[in-house]
C-alpha cells in the first residue's frame, strides 16, 4: 500500500492544482459551472490532505510499476 502514496512535493502539487481549480470554480459561481467541473478539484483535494491519488493507483495498475 506504501507505492500507492503520494510524495510531499506531488502533495504541494495537488494543494495548488485544487486550490485554482476551487478558486476558478468560486469566481464562475457554484451554480454556473458544470458538476463534472468538481470531480478533479475535488480529487486533488482529497489527494492533498490525505496523500492517496486515485489516479495514480489507476495510472499504477494499468501500466505496472516502472
């Protein structure tokens, strides 16, 4: 289960990339935007805080680990 965390800088990362996609999404209006709009910023948030990326564990089995 170790591989599947994220390293501190990928943290960094995922904590600036939710923090525009959040600020874009508040500046547009919550009702205006399309709700797959939420999926990614919400994905990069939970990726932040908790260090486990959906997407790099998808991207792990899919391509192996190399």
């Amino acid at each position: 289960m170790q591989d599947y965390f994220a390293s501190r800088s990928l943290r960094c990362f995922f904590g600036f990339a939710a923090a525009i996609l959040w600020t874009g999404l508040y500046l547009t209006g919550f009702d205006a935007v399309h709700w797959l709009l939420y999926l990614p910023a919400s994905l990069f948030a939970f990726a932040a805080i908790t260090g486990i990326c959906p997407g790099l564990i998808v991207s792990k089995v899919l391509f192996g680990k190399q």
